[in-house]
C-alpha cells in the first residue's frame, strides 16, 4: 500500500501485483482501524488514528521477539 505525499490516511495502491490485500486490511484492523476497512469502497484509516495503530504493531512484533533498530 502506498501513501501519496499529502495523504490523510487513505489505503490505496496502484500496483498491478496487488497481493492479499483483504489480509492486511484484517492485520490493521487486528491492531486498532475501525471494521469498516473491511468493506469501504476506499478505506480509510485516518493519519489520526495510524500512529497508534503501527505503534501497536510495533509492540507486537517486539514481544514476539523482533528485534528494535535503535
């Protein structure tokens, strides 16, 4: 998924090789976005709500024994 240089959180992308979208969508909804992604014609998660969402992805994989770069 990719971000445009003055996004406000929309989800999109414009890649041919799309992959399993509807499985990241469940992923974000996983850690916090609202349900409607799953079904939003142009889900949106809100720049609002996104760092709290990746912030808890974050801890996810840190307690699950990724490592942190700093």
């Amino acid at each position: 998924m990719g971000a445009g240089t003055y996004s406000d959180g929309k989800l999109y992308t414009r890649s041919k090789k799309r992959g399993d979208v509807d499985r990241i969508l469940r992923l974000l909804v996983a850690f916090g976005a609202s349900r409607d992604i799953l079904v939003d014609a142009h889900p949106h998660i809100g720049t609002n709500k996104l760092p709290a969402i990746i912030e808890s992805m974050r801890e996810c994989i840190l307690a699950h024994g990724g490592e942190n770069p700093i």
